[in-house]
C-alpha cells in the first residue's frame, strides 16, 4: 500500500538569518515496501541551531542539506508497518530523518550522525516519554553530559561558568554542574530566563548579558576566578572569561551559535596571551565521541529527574508546517530551552 505523507524541503540557501520562507512543505506519495524495509510514523522532531550550518553549501561537519529533497534530523517515531524482521509494528524508533510525516527506512543499526538518516534504533525505556529521545535524552542533552561528565576536570566547589544557560545544552550543564556540587554562573539573554536559571536551574548566580557589561558581571560573580568554562555562545563571551581563569584551568567549546548564521569563521581571541599565561586547556569537542556512554547518561538523567534534580524547559510548535519557525526561533532568542515539533500522537 502507497503512503501519502508530507516533508519539508529546503528551497533557497540562506544568506544571513535562516527564514521560514526557505523551505517548503510538499506533498509526497511513498511507494510499497519491500522486503527488508519499515514504514516509520514520525511523531517528534527536534531543530537544533546546528542546522543552520547544514543550510549553507560550505557545511563542513556534516554534509550540506539538499535544495528540494528530504532533510535530516533527530526525530521519534512508531513503526506502521514492517517487512523486516527486527522490527514489529508499533515499536519506537529514534532516527535522523526528521523533517518528514512519514519515511521509509532499511532498518539498518542508528548511529547519531555518522550512519544514514534513515537507520533506526528500538527505544523501550519505559520511564521514557517519547519526546524524551529527542529532548531531555537528545543529542543536545548528550552534548552537555558529555562536557560536564566525560570530560570536565573541575571538582565540588569550583566555580564553572555556562554561556547561554537558558539554551538546551546550557540549561542541562548547569543542572548537572549543580549535581557534582559546582558553583554555577551563568548568562542569558532576558530576564525571564535569568529568573529560570536562579529559581529553577539553581544556579549560583545567572545575569542578562544584553543589559549587563560581560566583564564587570562575570567579575562580580566570579570573585575567586574561573575553574571550568562551558562555552555556547561567542568568542567575545570567552573572551570575557579568560582573564578570570584560575592556573592550568579548562575551556570547553561546546559550540558557538553567534557564528553559524555567517560565514561561520571564527576569529582569535583578542586577549588570546591568558591562555598561554594561564596554561589553560581549550577543547572543543562532538557528543558523538561518549556514545560508549549512552546507557549511562540515559540512566543518569531519567533517574535525575525523578529525583527533581533535572529539568528541560520546552517549546512545543504543532505541525510539520511550523518547523521551519521552530528551527528560525533558535536564533530569535525567544525560546527557553528546547524547541521541538509535534508531529502526531
């Protein structure tokens, strides 16, 4: 039986700001399966400020998304139909072909990534919601765990600070920072987020970085200097940090949104010297290399949750038509926490 569905195609590379009118959403018809194939129903989508770089035809870290033709992206779903063996009709799925209603995939092993977007991979966790897979347990999830666990070196009692703490991954790093007993410091951009960061987050201290000079607010904050650095944001917020670093100290680049709705070029820090005077590690760093972890950080964050030590602030847009402004809010700085799209119950 053929298969009447929707996807959203990109249509125009865009120069500056991502805008909802680069893509379109089309009508498509899949063909019958074959033998050895799975009809997925996807029912969540994730859009994450990634994909603007995917958008542009110098992507580099992943490969440029198509004009006209099905994009990638985390999604969950349920298998309608079945002609493969490992696999059985009502099963959940997690796999990189968001974008669509409904996809056709091979059913072979899902790696975040680094395996095709329609590969698939059984999640049965049962104190899991569905949305979980592409939220609280996502890759922008597993991204700060892996900052935060796998590969910070700060100790109870140190002060880390986390750009952009509102975001997905900031917003979980300084939950997970609280968690190993760190003094958190964190920066937004509105004071409604600064007010979720010191009242939900529990962070030390949060401040609004549009109204509020980088330096003196990180000085005031940080008056035994800076042990840990998780960087979101932008060189000129990494910049503000260094000259707080404490000796032999850590700088994590878990990523830099300010750049990605350019040319994505990224310039030295002006005050570059505190690295080499401070002998300070900087390392930037992919989730994709803590996968070995995966079970672990599962377990961790459900059971964080359960304990009310984790949250993940949501915004939930309805529709496959409202992905593109999903993914466009990103970058507006209305959102906090998570955007995620709603594609069927």
């Amino acid at each position: 039986m053929t298969t009447p569905t929707r996807q959203a195609h990109l249509v125009r590379r865009p120069d500056g700001c991502a805008k909802p009118t680069d893509f379109r959403v089309v009508d498509v018809v899949l063909p019958e399966l074959a033998d050895g194939q799975v009809l997925i129903r996807n029912l969540w989508m994730s859009v994450d400020p990634y994909m603007r770089r995917s958008m542009s035809p110098e992507a580099t870290d992943l490969e440029p998304w198509p004009l006209d033709a099905p994009l990638d992206g985390p999604s969950v779903g349920r298998v309608v139909e079945s002609r493969n063996p490992k696999f059985l009709s009502g099963d959940l799925v997690e796999s990189m072909s968001g974008w669509q209603e409904h996809f056709i995939s091979s059913g072979g092993d899902f790696i975040p990534y680094l395996s095709p977007s329609d590969t698939l991979a059984v999640r049965r966790n049962e104190d899991a919601q569905p949305k979980d897979y592409v939220g609280l347990l996502g890759v922008a999830a597993l991204t700060a765990y892996r900052g935060m666990v796998a590969l910070s070196r700060a100790k109870a009692g140190d002060t880390a600070v986390v750009s952009s703490g509102a975001g997905t991954v900031g917003s979980i790093a300084c939950q997970i920072g609280k968690i190993q007993g760190l003094r958190v410091v964190s920066s937004a951009g509105s004071d409604e987020k600064v007010r979720w960061l010191e009242e939900v987050a529990g962070v030390d201290a949060a401040f609004n970085y549009r109204t509020n000079s980088l330096d003196e607010a990180l000085r005031k904050h940080c008056p035994k200097g800076i042990d840990l650095v998780l960087e979101n944001a932008s060189v000129e917020h990494l910049c503000a940090c260094l000259p707080l670093m404490n000796e032999l100290k850590q700088v994590l680049i878990a990523g830099l949104v300010s750049t990605y709705s350019t040319d994505g070029k990224v310039q030295l820090p002006r005050n570059f010297e505190y690295v080499l005077d401070r002998f300070l590690t900087i390392q930037s760093y992919r989730f994709m290399d803590s996968l070995d972890v995966y079970d672990q950080f599962v377990a961790n964050m459900l059971q964080w949750r359960r304990e009310g030590r984790m949250t993940l602030p949501e915004v939930v847009f309805e529709g496959l038509e409202n992905a593109p402004e999903a993914l466009c809010s990103i970058f507006s700085g209305r959102n906090t926490g998570k955007a995620l799209v709603h594609l069927a119950d």
